[in-house]
C-alpha cells in the first residue's frame, strides 16, 4: 500500500464526515432560528391583544376615599 498520501477511500470518508457535520449545524441553526421566530410573533400576538383590551376599557372615575374609618 502507498503510504504517501490519502487514498480515495479516505477523502470520500472525509468528505462524508464534514457533510454529516455542516448539516447538523444547518439543521441546528433553522431550529434556533424557528423557535426565535415563533416566540418573537407570539410576543406580537399577545402585545396586540393587551393593546385590544387596554383600549376597551372606559376612563376611569375618580374614587372618593372615605377617611372616617
């Protein structure tokens, strides 16, 4: 056997384990990416809906406070 250099069997090998990990980091950042996404619209969906209800309240009366207690 010719040790001087890689054979094809070690560069297909290689080749086969830089592409198993650039898609686990691929895979990795779509998900952060999915969930950073998904709570970023449900912070809009709540901050909308607080909004809707603090606009639907009525103004506010003043309390008279009773000090004879």
């Amino acid at each position: 056997m010719n040790k001087r250099g890689f054979l094809l069997l070690d560069a297909l090998l290689n080749v086969f384990i830089v592409s198993i990990i650039v898609s686990l980091c691929l895979y990795v950042y779509e998900a952060i990416n999915y969930a950073e996404s998904g709570f970023n619209d449900y912070l809009i969906n709540e901050n909308d809906s607080y909004e809707q209800i603090f606009n639907s309240l009525s103004e506010c009366e003043a309390c008279f406070i009773d000090e004879s207690d």
